[in-house]
C-alpha cells in the first residue's frame, strides 16, 4: 500500500506544483528542509576554489531536519545551461552521490569518493565518481544543488551510477527535496 500512496503522494503534489516546485532560497519543495552552504548564499557566486579553475573542491553543504521517515539522503549537482546559457543543449553532471546517511546534517568541504562510510559514489559527466566543480565554456550558468530525502537506503548498483541511472532508483522513494543554486562565470570568457 505505501509505494501507491507515494505515488498518489507524488502525482497530487506536481498537480498541485508542490513536489518537484522549484524552490527558493536553497528550500525544500513544500517542506522545511533546507539546503545551504556557507561558502554561497542562494542563487550567489561560487568561489573559485570550489571550481575547476580553482582547486575543485566540493563546498561545503548543510541541511535542516529531514522529514519523517528519512533513511537516507541522495544528492546531485547539475548544470541545466550547459555549455552556452544564452543556448543550452545539455545537462552537465557535477556530483552524483547517495545513501549518505540520515544521521547526518552536512558535508565537509572537499568531500573525496570513498570518505563517508556507507555513502556510495556516482559517476559525473567527468566520467568518474565524485565532484567535479565548474569550468562553464561560456557565459555564468547556473550550478543546481539537489538533495532528497529517502524513505529507503538504495541498492547498491553494480557501478556507479549515473545521473539517469540514480533517478530511476530514486523513484518512488522520495520524502523531500532541498536545493541550492550557485552560479559562476570564468574570467575573461
């Protein structure tokens, strides 16, 4: 009975623009989970050092109190104005990274694959596992910070999985998200 009332739960929450809303101010979709960092406000700039022309290291991320019901989290970082935001043709994976576990409230800056016991590594368009931070080709785009909350741990998979890949496992599953965006530019391009 539970997985058709989640998907009931979910069907009447996009009717109704609730569950997969875009939220502000790093907010969770209908919920008071929030997602932050204190390396960039909502919607602000990324430092450098969290970029490709940088020193690529994550940012560091916190989260408010999950639902009810959280067993464990997942969390994507995507660039939806790749590779021009003026003409984007492509979604750009960042960080793919899931069963992080419900006990905790954050990450550490400069999270390596492997650290975080029982979390699993998905693989970026980097085509490796853990974060890739930004090198946009043109123009300031948009770095989406995604984090849901999950009523399950996820099956580990066989390999990493990708973004597409980790959605499909995700299915069903998921309590709330939180979002953060960042943007950022490369001097001089």
């Amino acid at each position: 009975m539970k997985p058709i009332r989640s998907w009931l739960s979910l069907l009447l929450g996009v009717a109704a623009g609730v569950a997969f809303a875009a939220p502000g101010a790093g907010e969770g979709a209908g919920t008071g989970f929030k997602l932050t960092s204190p390396a960039f406000p909502h919607d602000g700039l990324m430092p450098v050092r969290h970029t490709g022309d940088g020193a690529d290291l994550s940012p560091a991320l916190a989260w408010t109190e999950p639902p009810a019901g959280t067993r464990s989290f997942a969390l994507i970082a995507n660039d939806p104005d790749a590779p021009d935001p003026r003409a984007p043709r492509l979604v750009w994976v960042h960080w793919v990274l899931y069963n992080i576990p419900a006990t905790l409230r954050g990450l550490a800056e400069g999270y390596r694959p492997g650290a975080l016991p029982g979390a699993r590594d998905g693989v970026s368009d980097f085509r490796r596992p853990g974060y890739g931070g930004p090198q946009p080709p043109i123009g300031t785009h948009r770095y989406f910070f995604k984090l849901y909350a999950l009523d399950a741990l996820l099956p580990e998979a066989k390999a990493p999985p990708t973004q597409a890949q980790l959605e499909k496992l995700m299915a069903g599953h998921i309590l709330a998200r939180a979002e953060l965006v960042g943007r950022y530019g490369r001097p001089g391009r």
